[in-house]
C-alpha cells in the first residue's frame, strides 16, 4: 500500500467498490487475488456492495462472481435494484422540463444522447435514436466510441428516433461520448444551461474509445445510492469503506469514514482519498481487504 490513513474511527461494517479500474482488471476481468480478497472482508462479516457506472444488467455478473447477494448501485448512484429478484430500490427522477431540455441540448450539440430507464424486465437497457452507424468493430482509428457501443449492445436498444423531442417519462439519467475536449466543454454548457438542476462527470469510458459525459438528477452520485441502502441497514457513513479510481467516485470517497483510492486511479481522485491502495492489475482489492480487516481489530 502506497499510504496509508491515519485516524482511528469505529470499525467497519460496510465496503463498497467501483467497477471498473478497481474490481476488475485492465483486461475486464475479477481477479483471482480479488475474489479473494473480497471473500475475506464478507467472511469477516463485513458487507460488501457494488457501485458502478455501469447500467445494471451489464453488472450482474461481477456480482454473482463474487458471491455477494446486496442491493447494486448503478449508473453512478441514479439506480438501485436488488438482485435476488431485480426489484427496484431506488431510482433517481429528473425535474419537469430538465430531461427534455437536456436531450435537446446534447443533440443540437452534435451528439447522440443515450438514456436509462428502469427497463431490466422489458429485455432492454438504454433508449437511443438510430443504430445505423453502430459498428462491433470500428477499427484502429477514426471511428468514435458511441459507434462500438452501440454496436455491442445494439440487442439492448430500444431505438426512439425523436428520442431528442420527446424521451421516455421514466428516464433516469444518461450519457453521450465523444473525445476529451469534446466531453468536457459539452459538461459546461450543460451546468451552465441548467443551473443546480443536474449531477454531471467526464470520465474516461474504461471499455470503449472515447469520454463520456454522464448525466443525472442533481444530487444523484454513487454515495447518495450506496447511503439510500446504507441507511436501512442502520450503517453510517463512518463505518464505510469506499473504493474506486474515477471522479464519480469522489463523492463516495470523500464522504465514507475511510476513502481509498486505487493506485491506477486519475490523480484528482488520490488527493482526496485517505489512502492509496496497489494497481488494480497488482495488489489494490488484496490492500482494500487489509485496510478494512485492519479495522476490525
């Protein structure tokens, strides 16, 4: 471990872990030190739940592989479902007039908004306007992330082609990729244009080319999902453990009783943390395991 935290509060009951750059490796996949790892922390009888970007479907299966039956935290915070029988927890909801100003002002942009709805149970998980371009295999250059997207999971489309005039009632938040620059700038004019109305990221999609620019309600983030099962449990935020290496897990980190960064997370992520554990293609969930049992003791 790079650094460790200093203080001492009470032990830890709860530990909750980002997806992508933490529990899984740069090839995609949970390591063998990592279900490890996590078995040990539930062994100890310590909870253990995920939060991810990730839409829920597509993050299923890291949840059945490590052996954990507890309410997942999606789409950055603004779903939480139930796996043992997919029921609905919590479902983040825009403000009237946010979603289709904000559809409309992704589209005149130039890009294609992708949106979630709670839709597990009717076989499909996002809303767009056209598959034409989607493309599994877009080739070294040239071709944008949203094309490879949509091309691996155009079975898990439902295409709206005035998705733009007029998106579904129960959308609960959304996306669109593009490069850096393009991200970024796109995130401005949406804070700009609706002021104190929406939770915004630029992250780095960690499977396909290009940035996304996640939208969601204001207010919504991954702690404000991990603290709405957090709560019925009777855990507070000083006996949880967060973990993750992106700037949608900075809220989380920031406001669990002890906050790790991983050792391959972006650098705005580890000045926050109070700690930094190993690489997530090293030791970083076997460093997690340590911290979390350290503080039982």
């Amino acid at each position: 471990m790079d650094r460790l935290p200093r203080s001492s509060p009470p032990p830890l009951r709860l530990l909750v872990l980002d997806v992508d750059g933490t529990l899984t490796d740069s090839s995609h996949r949970v390591s063998a030190v990592a279900l490890e790892a996590v078995a040990r922390v539930h062994h100890a009888g310590v909870r253990v739940m995920i939060a991810t970007g990730r839409r829920y479907r597509d993050t299923l299966p890291i949840a059945s592989a490590l052996g954990i039956d507890v309410p997942i935290v999606t789409a950055s915070g603004a779903l939480v479902k139930r796996p043992s029988d997919h029921a609905t927890l919590a479902r983040a909801a825009f403000a009237p007039g946010v979603l289709e100003g904000v559809v409309r002002y992704v589209a005149a942009a130039g890009h294609e908004p992708i949106l979630y709805s709670d839709s597990y149970h009717r076989g499909f998980d996002f809303h767009c306007r056209t598959l034409a371009d989607a493309s599994s295999d877009p080739g070294p250059v040239g071709v944008g992330g949203l094309r490879e997207y949509l091309g691996r999971n155009r079975d898990l489309a439902d295409v709206l082609p005035a998705l733009h005039e007029l998106p579904p009632a129960d959308v609960f938040a959304g996306f669109t990729m593009g490069t850096h620059d393009e991200m970024t700038a796109l995130e401005a004019g949406l804070d700009e244009a609706f002021p104190s109305s929406l939770s915004l990221h630029t992250i780095k999609s960690p499977r396909y080319r290009d940035w996304m620019c996640e939208i969601a309600p204001v207010g919504v983030t991954k702690w404000s999902g991990v603290m709405a099962v957090a709560a019925g449990w009777g855990i507070a935020a000083e006996e949880i453990c967060a973990v993750g290496d992106d700037v949608n897990d900075i809220p989380m980190i920031r406001a669990a009783g002890l906050g790790l960064a991983m050792g391959n997370a972006r650098p705005e992520v580890q000045a926050v943390a109070d700690g930094v554990v190993g690489h997530h293609d090293a030791t970083g969930i076997a460093d997690v395991a340590a911290a979390v049992l350290a503080r039982l003791a």
